[in-house]
C-alpha cells in the first residue's frame, strides 16, 4: 500500500474520529476501542494503524452533539447534572466526586453518571443501598491510576428513573489520586457536589 501523504493521513484520523463519535452517541458505546474498531470496519479501513486518539474523538463528540443535538443534549446534560446532584447529597458520607462526560459537558442519551466514592471499606455502601432499600448491581471498575499500571475496584450501579448511576469505590485516601483519564491520560477531572451545583447555576445564567 503506497504510503499517504501528511495531509491525507489526517484526513482519515478526523473521518475515523467523526465515525467513532457517532457510534458512541447513537449507539451508546462506551468503550473508546471498540468505537475505533466499529469505525475503521465501518470505513473499510481495518487495516490502517493510523487510528485517532481519544481525545480527538471526544472532540468530535462534542462537535457531534453541538451540530445534531443543539437543543436536546443541552438539555439533557442539566437532567443529568440535576440528577447528579441529587445522588452525591444522599451519598454524602462517601464523599461522592462527579467525573466523566456529565461533568465534561458531552454526555449523551446513553451516558451514566459517574461518581468516585470513598470508603475503606467498600461494605458499606451496600450496606447503604440495602437499608435504603435501593436496588443494585455489584461490578468491578479498572482504572488507571499511573501511566502503565491499572487497579480493580468495586464499582455499584444503581438506576434513578431513566438515569444509570456507577459509582467506584476508593479508599478514602484515594481522593488524593485521580485515576489517568482514558481520554488524555491526565488525572481525571473530579467536582464535588457544590462544584456540580455551580455549573447548574452557570447553565440557568
């Protein structure tokens, strides 16, 4: 295969970028991987090794959504945000931290919520849940909290209405570590509830 030029190269990173982007949104893939996959295979491009990266394709995310989704998306963002809110004031104790597309802005239709909890021992928050009587999922989260190291950790989820909640649970010295982001690999942009609060009001103006 002759080798493409400088500028065709980067002509199929932003088709591949653009296609991924759209595979996660419409078809709430969550996973930026199989998004590249399902994108070069889409494109007939399975071959190439010239993939985008995560952060291109959370760039055309949000340019996605604010060209076929300059209403809606918005206005899902504040129900998810909202919703959000609601959900770090009940799990107070643990310190809940908001990260991930709701407090990026780029959520979608099909995007949880995602909290970071604290608790050194991860029990009580199904003994939380429980007494509450709140149904739950039992899962495990990897994360990356160093370059070449990943760690599991539990990971619950709950369902309010129509919303997903996956909360992981760090020990409570995890607060002073952000896990790498997988969009950038920087640590993950954490807010806490009155941080979530200020960006609603933002919104409201």
């Amino acid at each position: 295969m002759p080798k493409q030029s400088p500028r065709r190269e980067a002509q199929v990173r932003q088709q591949l970028a653009q296609e991924a982007a759209r595979f996660m949104i419409e078809g709430g893939i969550r996973d930026f991987a199989m998004a590249k996959r399902k994108a070069a295979e889409r494109l007939g491009l399975s071959q190439t090794r010239n993939l985008p990266t995560n952060r291109e394709i959370e760039q055309a995310r949000a340019e996605y959504l604010s060209i076929f989704q300059p209403e809606s998306q918005p206005q899902r963002l504040r129900e998810l945000r909202e919703a959000a809110v609601g959900a770090m004031k009940m799990l107070g104790t643990f310190s809940p931290r908001l990260v991930g597309p709701v407090l990026a802005g780029t959520a979608d239709d099909h995007s949880p919520i995602y909290l970071h909890l604290f608790s050194d021992t991860p029990e009580q928050v199904d003994f939380f849940l429980g007494d509450r009587g709140i149904p739950f999922e039992h899962d495990e989260r990897r994360v990356r909290l160093e370059p070449e190291k990943q760690e599991t950790f539990p990971m619950y989820r709950i369902l309010a209405d129509d919303i997903v909640v996956e909360m992981t649970v760090f020990p409570v010295k995890g607060q002073r570590q952000a896990p790498l982001s997988p969009v950038d690999g920087r640590p993950m942009r954490r807010a806490n509830r009155h941080e979530v609060e200020a960006l609603l009001q933002e919104e409201r103006g």
